[in-house]
C-alpha cells in the first residue's frame, strides 16, 4: 500500500522562481525594518536631543544618572517579561513592590537594625515569590482571570503594606551594610546597573535558550493547544507569577537600599512604564513576542525620550502622556504588524 | 438590470496574487439557478480565495462578478449581501451561549422593537418558527440554546440565519459546510440543500467529500493551481475521476493493505473495560494491540468523540478502567496519558493550533528535549529536524519559518500529525485526521499512519467518520452505538457499506 499511495500526492503549488526570489528579498527587506526600527528610533533620538541640548544630554553623567534611574523599571519589567510571554498580565507588580520596600524596611526596623542583611533580603525576596504563588494558584487552580486576580491582589498587597507601616514612612535602623548595597558601585558601575545586567542575561538565557522559554511562549499563543500538546501549562503559569513576584521584590530591595526608606505608596509609578517597555519591546528585535533585547530597547526609548524632553523644559505632566503613549504605540503596531502578516497568506 | 434568464452568479476572469503566489489565475465560475454546483480542488488551489474574492474579503486584480444580472462590485461585504449571496463558512460562526433565535437575528437584520425600544419576543419567536418551518426544520427549538445542538442542527442553524429573506436569496455558498457532520447527517444537510435550490438558489457547495459531489451536485468545477481544469455535469463522471482531477495525476485508489493477514497481533497497549465516562460512554469494551491500526465507527452521540476525549484526559472516568500496557491508569489526566505514551490528534482545530509560533515551533512542541544538550538549546538542530519533517511530509510551502497561521487548513493538519509521529507515541489516537484535508495529502498522511503502525509498532486508533478511510487503512473496525461498542470487522468484513450499515443497525 505504501508504494501505491507515495506516487499520489504533488506539490500543491509552485511559483516562479525569479519571481519567488524577487519577492523573498522584498520581505527580508520589510522584515528588517519590522525588527530593527525601534533601535533605529532609539539611535535617531539621541542624535536629536545631542544636538538640541550640546554639552548637556550626551555626558557620562547624565547617560548614568538616565540608565540608574531605570534600574527599578528594568527589574520590574524583567520579570513581567514571564507572565506575559505565558500570556497572562501580573498587574499586581506595583503592589508587591511595594510590600517588599515596606518588608525590608519593616524587619530592620523591628529588630532595631539587628536584623542581618542577607537574612532580610531572603525574608523579602521569599515574600515576594510568594505573592506570585497566591497569584498563579487563584489564577490556576480557580481559572480565574489573571487580570482580575492581579488587580485585586495588587490592592491587597498595597494594603497590607501601608496597615504595616502603618501609613507611616518605614526609615529607623536601616543599616548602612544595606545602604550600600543600592548606592555602591563595581568597578565604576553602579550596584543596581550590574543587577540590571545580569537579571538580563538571565532571562535572556531562559527564554531564548532553553525548553523552558520555548514553552513559556508556547503556553501565551495557545495554553490549551500547548497543554493537549504536552506542555505542562500549569507549572509554567505558577514559574511565571512566582518569577514575576520575586523580581517585583528584588526591585523593591533595589528601591530600599537606594533611598534608604520604606514608603507605602512607591509601587504604583513602576507599573506603567514596565508594561510600556515590554509591549514596546515586542514591537522590534524579535517582532510578535515579549523579548529582552526588546524590552531594553523599549526602556531605553521611554527613558531617553523622557530626559531628552525634559531637558528641553517640557512640563512634568509628559511623563505619563509619554509612557501611555508609548504603550498605547506598541499595541497599534502590533496589531499592524498581524494584519499584515494576514494579508501576506 | 435583472434579467429572469441570467445566472444567479457569475464571476469571470478573477485573477489574485499574494506576495510569493498565485492564488486565482483567470478563473470563470458561473452557477444557474437552481443549480447545485460543487467546488473542488486541493487544498491551496485557490477554492477559499475564489469565495472570499466573492465575500468581498479579498479585492481581485482583475475580473468581473454579477449576481442575478447585475453587476457587483469587489470588496464591499455589504453590496454582496445585499445582491442576495450567503456565504456559510466551515466554522459556523453561532455563539454557543445564545438560544437558536437569538442566533437567526444575529447580524442579518435586527429585532423588530416596541414601544420603549424592547424588543418583542413572542413576535420574534413565531417569526423564528415559521421561517424554521418554512425551510424544513420544523424539529428545532427557537429557545433551545446553541451549545446543546447536535453537528448537523447547528450547521443547520446557521443555513437557516442565512436565509433570512428567501425571496431574496440568489446564491447560497456552502464552503465546506459537511465537514463536521458525520456521515448520517449529512443526509439531512442535502435536503435543505435541494429545498433551496428547489427555490431557484444557485448553491455553490464546497466539500472535499467526492461522495458528496456524486450524491448532491448538478454541476462540477474543479480548481488546481488557481485555474479551472475541470468544469462540466456531474452525471458523466465517477469518484475516481474527480480524484484524478483534483490530484492532477494518477491516484492510485486507497485500498486495503495486507490487512492483519499473517501478521500475529501484538500485546495490548490499550484497554477500556467497561467505561463508562463524558456524557456519552455507556460501558465500552475495546483493546488496542501493538502495530495495529484499529478503526472506530459510529454516529454522532453513539460515543467516538468521547473515546477521543477520554484518552485526551478531558473526559471524567466515571466507571470501569482504562490500563496502558496492563496497567490501570487510576486518574487518566492529560499529563498521566502523555506520560504513559498516549498522544492524541483532536478533530477540533483550535485544540491543535498554536497561533503565532512558526512550523517548525508547532511541530517540536511536543518534545523538546531532543535539542538541549549542554545547557543550550539547539536550534540549528530543532531546524533542520523540522526541515526533514515538511520535506517528507510534503508540507507546503516548505518553509518552517512561516507562521503556522498562514498554511492552508491540510497542510498544518499535516504539521500537526508530524507533531505527533515524532514523538514515537506508544498509542496514536485520532480524530478525523484527513477532515478538510485534499485527496493527495488524505492519502500521505493514511499511509505514514500505516508506516507508524507497521515500523515503529505504534497502535493506532483511527477514530473517523470518513468510512474510505477506514476500509483503506484498519485492520480492525470497531462500531460503537449508544456508547457501546456494538460490532467489530475484520479482515474483508471491513468495507465501507458494511460500516455504514452497522452504524445505523438498530440496537
């Protein structure tokens, strides 16, 4: 039988090969512009604001200060990099990096600046990885809809801080050991620029280069697809609240030992702007999917774009137009971008 | 201008291009009034363009279109529908929480309001029911509600949603309206079929069901490569000459391998005892032996897709017991059966399809494993295993980069079935595996089915409507009725007539 039916199929359908050529090279064409805009955006604002603001915007000391000012973003959005390549939103990021400014500040407070460093920081980076767990267990074993779940743990979370700190500014007996950890530097380079770094090469590696990260991205295009396929589902969207969690910590602990103060209200400005440079982010380098290389793009653009304008003496209020722009941005073009893609069928 | 002699649709010389292909190259396709003309071709020969060229989806670079007469102009959704051309997809398109009458007034015309704007519900109903009545369908419920409909009562709905104006109706499109019904009801598809026609609808009919053409059409139009090859009677032709046609070479006909003749049959890899399970299974018995290539048979409601389901892990055990290779399987959950070597092709196309990851991605999914070696992933290696993979299962376009979104609906069946084969699975189960799928690539993927059973020794469950596929490819046909396994054939018992009969066997 094997033989008789080999004969039976052809190929559906040939094309002309010049005219095939012809029109590969046309897409390959279009295919670069679509994954290398946004650096090209990137390259053409600092051309722009070097010559707008001479002698003030391309210096070591303002680049510096632009990229440190980022860090706490960065981490954040490292980590949320995981839930939404696994398709669900963790919008309670703000939430639990809040709660870990205040868990920080609050253990040395308590123990009167007794408390060891290290330990504090596992204290912390535990609780946050925690949330995440509450979050993915509602979001998994409940089926209930991770935005819904996020929000209002979110909520919780903020709450729980400020009922800690009691609506207070957590700031006795913080230890300067730990102080210096946020304001120190390695080799010339800022302590939280180094973090930065390696958390990027991090998840650079586990997205892009294990089964693990081909798995995340299988599970956000199509988690019943993926789970009848094989993929365990489930434990990934637990990894992904649980990573995003600690990561919003970590942030938290950068926040801490930078300022040296727990307030119970910093988490919500980091929210905006880390979706805005994820979804910016999967926009270019690798257009379609929530990429790191991308992301750092992303939160570059937004931060340059920012202090650039800035600069220049533009108000206070286009940093949120800015950001929301910017997100808004990203998702027209995506949703661009797939129509096209369609159109190319 | 219309004219009582003119042609309820004529398209002429539609010619479109896609970047990298071809897809309509000066096609002519006119149906009468009254007639049943049925659309053929493989899958990628342009037949879903030429509809959408017609829906107004896409704009042609050239040709013409007139219904009844008048001229149409491309691209306007709305025109078409006003001209009286009804297109029915493959995916209905009825939202399953809303009732039969909510569904009619979905879309095609609105509620007629009272005071206050409320909408008057016993005037919608006995509207709902006379129209009902009208084309025959007098058994369904204007209240029942979507989901609980059978196959065939809900491609039904959506035939009678698109008739909202018989008077005003000139075409009707059927793009691939059966392929979801099993073979019994497709009976009763026809018959609101030629109701219609009856009526003086031209009725485009597109099927991949040769039967279908022979059973229903008057007229015949086959596409290959974006031209017509074939356009004329169906009275003169056979089955095997459309296949001819479609394929554009001699087709060998499928027929029966060497059947379990002097082959022992291996151990059981696969037993249900008395199952009892999902809404359908009522205490079915089957075992499942290795290198065997087992057939399951039976209507709509008599328990394949909740066999199918069960081994999915999807269907609640509620009695008996489920053992892979001897061993009862206590909890038989999705993970647990992929563990144990049970892998499953769904008949439902969102349960296969990963939507934005390319070929090559869609078709590793399942085992990644092979690639990760010395904490890398390889995916220089992961490529070329995918490129072998298109290569020998003809996928086309063979190129394992493309977004799995953008093949047409046989090819990525192919990618899915590649997904599966590669990753050596102990049992094999599948559900329809060749729905929608052309003659050529039916055939390839029956005989790699064979090849898995044959070679690897993997057990096969072929759990199918199409009964040529069947009679072509098992050596054993199991046929369930009311949840039970009712017959079993082997051997020259196994032919399509005879599957067909006992299927609907009383009791």
């Amino acid at each position: 039988m094997s033989e008789s039916l080999s004969s039976a199929t052809q190929p559906a359908e040939e094309v002309a090969p010049a005219r095939h050529a012809e029109r590969r090279a046309g897409r390959i064409g279009l295919d670069l512009l679509d994954r290398w805009a946004g650096p090209l955006l990137l390259v053409a604002m600092i051309v722009a604001f070097t010559i707008a603001s001479p002698g003030v915007f391309l210096t070591s000391s303002n680049l510096l200060a632009v990229v440190n000012n980022q860090t706490i973003t960065a981490v954040v959005a490292l980590g949320l990099l995981f839930p939404l390549a696994a398709g669900v939103f963790d919008i309670s990021i703000g939430g639990v990096l809040t709660l870990s400014v205040i868990t920080s500040a609050w253990t040395f407070q308590q123990t009167a600046g007794s408390m060891p460093v290290p330990l504090a920081i596992l204290i912390t980076l535990a609780v946050g990885a925690s949330a995440g767990l509450v979050n993915a267990l509602l979001v998994v074993r409940l089926s209930i809809d991770p935005f819904i779940v996020t929000l209002g743990s979110g909520s919780i979370f903020l709450g729980i801080s400020q009922l800690v700190a009691n609506g207070q500014v957590v700031s006795r007996d913080i230890p300067t050991a730990f102080t210096d950890l946020g304001r120190g530097e390695l080799f010339g380079i800022p302590n939280p620029i180094v973090l930065v770094v390696v958390l990027a090469l991090i998840v650079f590696y586990v997205l892009e280069m294990t089964p693990l990260g081909r798995m995340i991205y299988a599970t956000g295009f199509g988690r019943e697809q993926s789970r009848l396929a094989g993929v365990p589902t489930h434990r990934i969207l637990v990894l992904a609240f649980v990573v995003s969690g600690f990561c919003a910590s970590l942030a938290g602990l950068v926040y801490t030992s930078r300022i040296g103060t727990g307030q119970p209200d910093v988490g919500a400005q980091y929210l905006l702007p880390s979706y805005a440079a994820a979804f910016l982010g999967s926009t270019m380098i690798k257009p379609g999917r929530f990429n790191v290389p991308g992301l750092l793009v992303g939160l570059a653009i937004l931060a340059i774009g920012i202090n650039g304008l800035q600069l220049q003496g533009i108000p206070f209020w286009v940093i949120s137009t800015f950001q929301g722009g910017a997100l808004i941005l990203a998702v027209v073009l995506t949703k661009l971008r797939k129509l096209s893609v369609r159109a190319d069928g | 201008m219309t004219t009582d002699d003119a042609a309820a649709l004529e398209l002429h010389g539609i010619v479109k291009t896609f970047p990298g292909q071809r897809a309509l190259d000066g096609v002519d396709f006119t149906v009468a009034r009254g007639e049943i003309h049925a659309l053929l071709g493989h899958n990628g020969s342009g037949k879903s363009t030429l509809i959408k060229v017609l829906s107004g989806f896409h704009q042609p670079d050239d040709g013409r279109c007139s219904v009844a007469g008048s001229r149409l102009r491309f691209g306007d959704g709305v025109a078409v529908s006003r001209a009286g051309v009804r297109i029915i997809h493959q995916d209905i398109g009825l939202v399953d929480e809303l009732s039969v009458l909510e569904n009619l007034r979905l879309g095609v015309g609105t509620y007629r309001a009272g005071t206050l704007g409320a909408i008057r519900w016993r005037g919608e109903r006995s509207a709902a029911r006379a129209r009902l009545d009208d084309l025959g369908l007098g058994h369904l419920d204007p209240d029942a509600e979507v989901a609980g409909l059978s196959a065939v009562e809900r491609t039904e709905v959506a035939v009678a949603r698109a008739i909202d104006d018989p008077d005003a109706i000139r075409v009707l499109v059927l793009d691939e309206a059966s392929a979801a019904l099993p073979e019994e009801q497709v009976q009763h598809l026809f018959r609101l079929v030629r109701t219609l026609a009856a009526r003086g609808v031209g009725v485009v009919y597109v099927t991949h069901r040769l039967e279908e053409v022979i059973d229903l059409a008057d007229r015949v139009t086959v596409l290959r490569d974006g031209e017509v090859v074939l356009q004329e009677s169906v009275s003169a032709l056979t089955r095997e000459d459309l296949a001819r046609v479609i394929a554009g070479s001699e087709v060998a006909a499928v027929h029966a391998t060497d059947r379990a003749a002097g082959r022992t049959a291996g151990a059981a890899v696969l037993t249900l005892d008395d199952v009892v399970a999902g809404r359908e299974l009522a205490g079915a018995s089957l075992t499942l032996r290795e290198g065997e290539v087992l057939g399951v048979a039976g209507l709509a409601g008599s328990g394949v897709h909740e066999v199918v389901r069960l081994l999915q892990g999807r269907a609640p055990l509620r009695g008996g017991t489920v053992a892979v290779a001897g061993a009862p399987v206590a909890r038989p959950g999705v993970r647990a059966l992929r563990r144990l070597g049970v892998a499953v092709l769904p008949g439902e196309r969102d349960q296969k399809r990963i939507t934005g990851m390319t070929v090559a991605e869609n078709i590793t999914i399942a085992d990644l494993s092979p690639y990760w070696r010395g904490g890398r992933f390889r995916h220089g290696e992961e490529r070329a295993e995918a490129v072998a993979l298109v290569e020998r299962y003809r996928i086309r376009p063979p190129d394992v980069r493309r977004p799995i979104e953008l093949l047409s609906g046989g090819n990525a069946q192919k990618a899915y079935v590649a997904r599966l084969l590669r990753t050596a699975p102990r049992v094999l189960v599948l559900e329809e595996p060749t729905h929608g799928v052309d003659v050529g690539g039916t055939a390839e993927i029956l005989r790699l089915l064979v090849e898995a059973a044959r070679n690897e020794g993997t057990a096969v469950l072929l759990c199918s409507s199409d009964t040529d596929d069947l009679a072509a490819t098992c050596d054993r046909v199991l046929v369930l009725r009311d949840g039970v396994v009712a017959d079993e054939l082997t051997d020259k018992e196994i032919t399509r007539e005879r599957i067909v009969e006992l299927c609907y066997a009383a009791g």
